[in-house]
C-alpha cells in the first residue's frame, strides 16, 4: 500500500507543569506520525498525558502552571508549507485552529458559550475561516447539524446549550469541529458520554467525513474497543509515556505491555459472565521506588478465573426472586408542559414516563437501559421524588411514598440514596470532601457529634479506596473516579437499603470504571444492598445486573433476565443498543482493515 502524504510529525515532546514547587512532565519524550486519511488512536487513563498532548499540538496549554518544554511539533500545511506549531506566534496560531486543525473537546458544556445560541456559536466559526454571507453561513450550518443528525436542526439552531441533552450538545460541537473541513481532526474523548447508538453513529460520520476529505483523525479515548473500530494505528499511553504503539490489529492481537493488556481486559464481556472485572493492578504493580513490576498474566486468563456459571446464576437467581419486594412502581407517569398557550393552559405535554410497572426485589440489581431522552434519569428521579409524578403508585416497603406527608418522606430518603452521573457537578465545590460526606449525617442525626461522624467519614473513605488524609481536600484536587468514589462514600453515609446508580459511571476511564463497578458489588455483598443501575451503556448494565428493564420514549418496552434479553432481544430496539457496542473483536478489526484496503483500491 502507497504510504500517504505526512501531515503532521510530533517529535520527543515533553510539555510541564510546575506544582507545589514540582516539575510534572505531564508529556515525556512522545513522538508520531499522522498521514492523509489515517486515524491514530491515543487511548489511557486519565493523567496518562493524551488530552495534554492534544492540548500542546493546538498551543492550548495554559501558562502558568504549563509550557512545552522540549521537541517539534511539525504540520505541513497545503498551502504553507512545514511549520512548526511550536515556534509560531499565537496570532497566526489561530489562523490555523478551526480551519486546518480542529478540535472536538471532550466537555462540550463548558466548551460551548452559554450566552449565545449554538447555530450562532457554529456560524461564528464559518465566518471566521470563510469568504461567505451570514446567509449562507446559516444554510451550511444547518445542514452540518443535519450531518450529524441532529433532530429538528431549525430549532437547535435557535437554542441555548442548556436546552439541549448531553448528547446533542457534542454533536453541534462535532458540527462545529467540521465547519471548515480541516486537514487534521484531533477528537478528545467525543463518544464518551454518548449513547452506544448515537456513538456507532457519530463515529460512521467521523469516517465518512475522513473519506471525503483525506482527514487525518487523531482520536484521544480511553476505550480500546471504540479505537478498534476506527484506528489504523493504537499509540497507548502511561503516564505521560508511550509504553506500546503500532498497527492496530497488531496491538490487540498481541498486546505486549502489561498496561495495554490491562485496558483490553477491564472492559465488561458480553460473551460471558464474570464475578469480577480485571485491573491494571492484576496485570502490573509497582514497587517502593515506582518501578513498574508485571505480573504474567495474559487476558484470557484474567476474564477465564472469575467465570459464572449458568447454573450458578439460575440457583442465586432462585434465592433472590423468593424475597420480598422492596419497590413496587404502578403505572408511573411523569409529564413534563412543552407547549402552553397565551393564558397559560398546558397544550402539549411531554411524556417523559409513560405509564411504566414494575417491582425491584430486595438485593437485586436491576438494570436500565436506553439512549438519552429515554426517560432512565426522568423514572429514578420520580422514584425518589425529586420530580413528582402525574399519576401512578409508588411503594417502597410497602410504604406509599406518594401519600407520605414531607416529614416522613424526608426521615425515609435515608434509606434511598442515588449517585449521580456527574460527580463534580454534585459536590459543593466550597467544602471539603469529608464535609460533604458528613453533612447528610448531620441532616440526619446520625452520631451524637462531629467527632463520631468523622471516624464514620474515615472509615468510609477507606471502604471506597481513599485515604484519611484527603479527608480536608477540595473536589477540584480529585480525579474523575475519585470523585465518583466519594459520591459512593457520601451515599453510604446514611446507610441506605436501595441506591439509584444514574450513569455513574458513564465518564470514567474503562480501566477506574472496572475499579468502581467491582467496588459497587462489593459494597452491595457487604452491606445487602439494592441498587437501579442506570445506563446507556447495555455492556455495562448487562455485567452489573440480575435483570434488565430497556427503555424508550418513556416506556418499557422489555424486561427479563439481563444475560437472556442480551442472547436474546425480542424488540428491533434493543437488538439495535446491542450491535451498536463496540466490541473490539479480532474479525471486526481484520473486516474493517479489509474495506479501508478495498476503499483505497477504489479511489
């Protein structure tokens, strides 16, 4: 195969941050190589230095505390020939982000303005890098949104971030990205919040959009199975190191670095049933100076020792299905006003939850699942009565919780916790982690003073893998998963019986989401637990759960034994949120490499 045209050559690139007097080399000696139509995968935990990296290439590190310290970040623009990014002035800089280098960030709320529509926020960029009218801006705009499959493309130009899902909001962000059909597309973790179908989706459109212009993609994820579908090339990264980089069927057939045997591994599998998830700490470990050890292991073995047998499941399930009911949910309806007319009377309604039944047995784990927009999140809420419904019952030991004056309600939301999709958005960023975790204990009259609670706050900490000592630091000081193990230890708190699980671990690094799914069965095993398991993520919910309840447009459309509806879904639906998974199989890998070859041949 013909070796296409050089866009872009990032030689030993070092990029540091000073803190508490420290240097960090967040980036250490990294180097390569992206050609015409070629994707390069970048896949690591957080802190391994991939966003950094990105960061540097586009002169986006902030100084202080950051600067790139050390080798070359060579573009070699069509029409002005090799530059080095790193030597260039920020003025011309920016002649070059947006129109040949773009970028989709992996938060698109705090990267979209908040003040002005998105449609205008797109426009902007059009203008900006482009000879044309506001008019025509606008046509091309909408269009772009029709791209990226946008519904109602009109009405999305019109609104405000804030009034568009998680989901919509990346892709007027990918929209944005495409808006002057730039030579190199760097994207940051941009699926990683989406549904499995709106990922399949914007990643077919990523490559659509790759053929058409000869893009070279630079995609940063912390997913393998995801890069398996896309990439050409895998480079992994390890704190701020390349620990293994090469061809991607090569990279997943033979993995040689303990870590990358570690991110093949923690992701949940969907041919088979396991009790837990592998680490990186069953691959590697480090000794008393930070060297790294590996322990021979392969993934195969990892996944094998800790199979569930069908019989096994069926005698467990036959014990847990002969309890009670801790949960009873009849009829459930929660309408939302959409439209109303001038005197104020509702015209349209939206059906958030329509008309849903169903029980949850105590200490089982009962999964749902479905895109955003769904109703999941709408449903757990109702549940605990964060949104009140407009009809149906409610019964949570046989209590009706809608008939509950707001003192009981308020004694009972003890034993009825939830954990939040976004940790940081759900902690008081003014108070210390121990603080936040004490102060339901207050509400509560849990302890008869502080001094207890805090011992309870520490032992708690401990049971979610944090220390004593980080008991009086702040949420920003925090990594995403540790953020998320405090919103666990903050649940814990007040002891409750029945916790909602509401995407709680959608934005997690695969290799911390393996940590904190085994941490949740865990603390389920230990303290008899019940949890609702929300998540668009059907492999996810599939490991996590007894049974799965699949949700669309407010209604559950199936319900049944979570491994049985995986093996077997009845609905068009459901077998849909199934093939979109990114599965990162061999023959998918070897399937893809053959249709890019035949594609190549073909033009």
């Amino acid at each position: 195969m013909v070796q296409k045209e050089i866009l872009l050559e990032v030689k030993n690139l070092v990029t540091e941050f000073k803190s508490d007097g420290e240097l960090i080399k967040a980036v250490n000696n990294v180097s390569f190589t992206l050609h015409k139509g070629e994707t390069i995968g970048i896949v690591g935990e957080s802190g391994s230095g991939k966003s950094v990296t990105s960061l540097s290439i586009m002169q986006l590190i902030p100084n202080p505390p950051g600067r790139v310290t050390g080798g070359d970040i060579l573009y070699h623009s069509k029409h002005k020939g090799t530059i080095n990014l790193r030597n260039i002035p920020v003025k011309e800089m920016r002649s070059f982000r947006g129109n040949e280098i773009a970028m989709i960030f992996q938060e698109p709320m705090t990267s979209l303005n908040p003040v002005y529509s998105c449609g205008n926020q797109v426009m902007e960029a059009i203008l900006l890098h482009q000879k044309v009218t506001k008019k025509e801006a606008k046509n091309k705009t909408i269009k772009l949104f029709e791209q990226v499959q946008l519904p109602d493309p009109e009405r999305i130009f019109k609104s405000y971030p804030h009034e568009i899902s998680g989901g919509q909001k990346q892709r007027v962000m990918i929209a944005m990205a495409m808006s002057c059909n730039p030579r190199v597309l760097i994207a940051d973790e941009p699926t990683t919040a989406l549904d499995v179908t709106v990922q399949k989706t914007i990643l077919d459109l990523m490559l659509k959009l790759q053929k058409e212009h000869d893009m070279g993609i630079m995609f940063i994820t912390h997913d393998l199975g995801v890069i398996a579908e896309l990439a050409d090339k895998v480079m992994v990264m390890y704190k701020g190191k390349v620990v293994e980089q090469g061809p991607v069927l090569e990279i997943f057939s033979n993995p040689k670095h303990p870590y990358t045997k570690s991110l093949l591994a923690c992701r949940p599998p969907l041919d088979k049933r396991i009790v837990r998830l592998p680490v990186s700490s069953d691959f590697m470990k480090t000794d008393e100076e930070g060297n790294m050890i590996e322990i021979a292991k392969t993934v195969s073995e990892a996944i094998n020792s800790v199979i569930v047998t069908k019989e096994h499941r069926v005698a467990e399930h036959k014990i847990l299905y002969s309890r009670d009911k801790i949960l009873e949910l009849q009829n459930i309806k929660t309408y939302f006003p959409k439209n109303k007319s001038f005197f104020g009377k509702t015209k349209e309604w939206v059906k958030a939850v329509d008309d849903v039944t169903l029980d949850v047995y105590e200490g089982e784990t009962l999964g749902l699942v479905g895109e955003s927009g769904c109703g999941k999140t709408t449903l757990g809420r109702t549940i605990l009565r964060l949104n009140e419904p407009t009809e149906g019952k409610i019964y949570f030991q046989r209590n009706d919780l809608l008939r509950l004056k707001d003192e009981d309600m308020r004694h009972l939301r003890k034993d009825m916790q939830i954990i939040f999709q976004d940790p940081y958005s759900s902690l008081n960023p003014r108070i210390t982690i121990g603080e936040a975790i004490l102060e339901p204990m207050v509400v509560h009259n849990i302890f008869s003073n502080n001094s207890q609670r805090k011992e309870r706050v520490i032992e708690l900490l401990n049971k979610v893998g944090l220390e004593a000592k980080q008991f009086n630091r702040y949420p920003h000081e925090f990594s995403g998963g540790q953020r998320q193990r405090v919103c666990i230890a903050r649940a814990l708190a007040l002891n409750p019986k029945f916790i909602i699980c509401d995407e709680s671990v959608s934005a997690l690094d695969v290799s911390v989401q393996a940590q904190v799914l085994n941490l949740l069965n865990d603390l389920k095993r230990e303290f008899k637990f019940t949890y609702i398991f929300i998540s668009h993520d059907l492999s996810v919910v599939k490991f996590m759960s007894d049974r799965m309840a699949v949700m669309q447009k407010g209604k559950i459309i199936e319900m049944g034994d979570a491994d049985s509806i995986y093996l077997n879904p009845q609905t068009n639906y459901t077998k849909e949120l199934i093939n979109s998974i990114p599965k990162g199989q061999l023959a998918d890998i070897r399937s893809s490499i053959e249709k890019k070859r035949i594609s190549d041949l073909i033009s």
